[in-house]
C-alpha cells in the first residue's frame, strides 16, 4: 500500500451517505441504501464514507455496522474510495476495522471515542492501537475540544495514519496545528464540519471536507469545492450563504437535527431517507416549513436532483 499517495485522494469531498429506516420496523432499508450510493456516484463523489455520524453509526448493532460495509463496497465497485466507519472499544473497532478490510474497503475512519472518561494518553493510545492493527490506512476523527492537538502530533508520524478529519471549530488552534505537523507525514487534513466551515478551514491548511448536503444537492458542495479550488472568492462565499440556513438547521438543538434534516429533505424530494432511530426524533412542522422553503429557494425538486 502506498500510504504516502494515498492521502492525496482526500483533497475533495467526503460524502457521509445516508442509510434509510423503514418507516414502520425502523430496519434498515437496502434498497433505499442503493439508490442513496447511486445518486453519490453519478454526482461525481470520490469519497463515500458509510457508518459515519450523520450515516447513524451509533444507532445500528455491530452486525448492522459490518453489513452496511460491505453493501457499500460491493455497490460502489470501485468507482471510488470507500472510508468506513469504525468505534466503539478497541477491540469492537478493530474487529469492525477487520471485517471493513476483508469486505474490500480501502480505509477507515476511526470515530472520536465516545467514553465518558478519556485523557489526551488515551486517546493516542486508543487510536494507535486500532490503526496498527490494521493493513488499509486511517483517518482519524477528532471531534473533542477538550482533548489535546498533541494526540494528533504524536499520531502523525504513523505511516498508516493517512488523514484526520478535524471537527473542533477553532480556526486558530488548526491553523497552528496543521503549521506544526511536519509536511512529510503526509496528513490530509479534512474539514469535518462541512460546508459552513469548509471556507475558513481550507484557507487554514485543509484540503477538503465532509459533507451531508451531497444527499440532496450535490451540485452546490461540489461548486463550493471547484471554487476553493480556483481561490474564486466570489463564488465561494456566495455558495457559502447559499448554504447557510441549511447548515444552521442542522446545528440546531446542539447539533440534534444533524441528520433529521438531511433525511427530512430528502424525503421531501421524493428521495429514500426513510426515519431516524432514537434518540433522534422527527423534525417538528416549525423545522419542516424551514426545510421546505429552503428546497424551494433552491429551486429544488426531484427532476432536478
């Protein structure tokens, strides 16, 4: 494996795929999964990350997890770079790290541990120990303000360790870190916080981002991306108030309506999203006329998705 010319494929944007419930069991529809993969590949993304949070990770079982895996890699078939989602203990992300390489994904994404207890130490140790275990790369997703940017300098020189998708909004502190690591352990540094954040992070030392809106309106990410790209101010920041309101929704509630909106929207547009499991409730009517006049001030509807 090539580590070092690996990394270079997270210059671009990172789709978090949906993963659709049935409406009435809440099972996972496969179906419905299939169309969501599709509509991403024939929009041109290169990197599809299943199980990630706004895919409701942490709602599905172990085995749900490994199935959802390996239904993505068999759909996407090469067609793109598959990074898939990893957590829980160390040796529950290792095994699902396992079961991800043996499925044929290309990387991982090891989720921020979620223990109610952790140190700086620890986390170090329980990342390190998840990628060494493995054979295909990492990305690492550091989500927790109150952990340390040392963890992720003593990560960084880690061959296997290909990328972190930073997710603490602090302009300054990521700036500073990525200016610290040196350029030769190859990080891809990727905005974890989408397109609201994705101006301020690329002009920070970000290569590219995750995002959610890829669901319903792939179009604008991929304008916004071209237009970093290009150093098109103009247009990166009209795209970015475009996409404002839509973001801010799903910040709401401390971040609580992250996935219901996306799901909601798409739903509306004649898409498969399906519901939400708990503890994610549906939008209330308030949060629904929100999302529906921002599809209309899109001009959006399912002939033009």
């Amino acid at each position: 494996m090539d580590y070092v010319n690996f990394s270079k494929r997270f210059s671009t944007i990172s789709a978090i795929n949906m993963l659709p419930f049935d409406k009435e069991s809440k099972e996972i529809n496969w179906t419905g999964l299939t169309e969501n993969i599709e509509f991403l590949l024939e929009n041109n993304m290169e990197i599809i990350v299943p199980n990630g949070n706004t895919g409701e990770f942490y709602a599905l079982t172990i085995d749900e997890a490994k199935k959802v895996t390996e239904n993505v890699v068999e759909l996407v078939d090469g067609r793109a770079t598959v990074v898939a989602g990893v957590g829980y203990a160390v040796d529950t992300a290792i095994e699902l790290g396992k079961a991800a390489q043996e499925a044929g994904a290309d990387c991982i994404m090891i989720h921020q541990p979620i223990h109610p207890y952790i140190t700086s130490r620890g986390a170090v140790t329980y990342f390190k120990t998840i990628i060494e275990a493995l054979d295909i790369p990492s990305i690492v997703y550091f989500k927790d303000p109150n952990l340390s940017d040392e963890v992720l300098k003593e990560l960084a020189p880690l061959e296997k360790l290909v990328g972190v998708k930073y997710a603490v909004n602090n302009l300054p502190r990521f700036a500073k870190l990525v200016q610290e690591v040196p350029a030769e352990h190859n990080i891809a540094w990727v905005c974890g916080t989408a397109e609201k954040w994705a101006p301020f992070f690329y002009n920070a030392g970000a290569v590219g981002f995750t995002s959610g809106l890829v669901n319903i309106y792939p179009q604008k990410s991929l304008e916004m991306l071209a237009a970093l790209r290009k150093g098109d101010q103009e247009t990166v920041w009209r795209t970015w108030k475009e996409v404002l309101p839509f973001e801010d929704l799903r910040a709401k509630y401390n971040n609580g309506n992250n996935v219901v909106v996306i799901k909601e929207a798409m739903e509306q547009l004649g898409l498969t999203a399906g519901v939400t499991r708990e503890p994610v409730d549906p939008l209330d009517d308030n949060d629904k006329q929100e999302v529906t006049a921002l599809l209309e001030s899109w001009k959006l509807n399912i002939s033009t998705v």
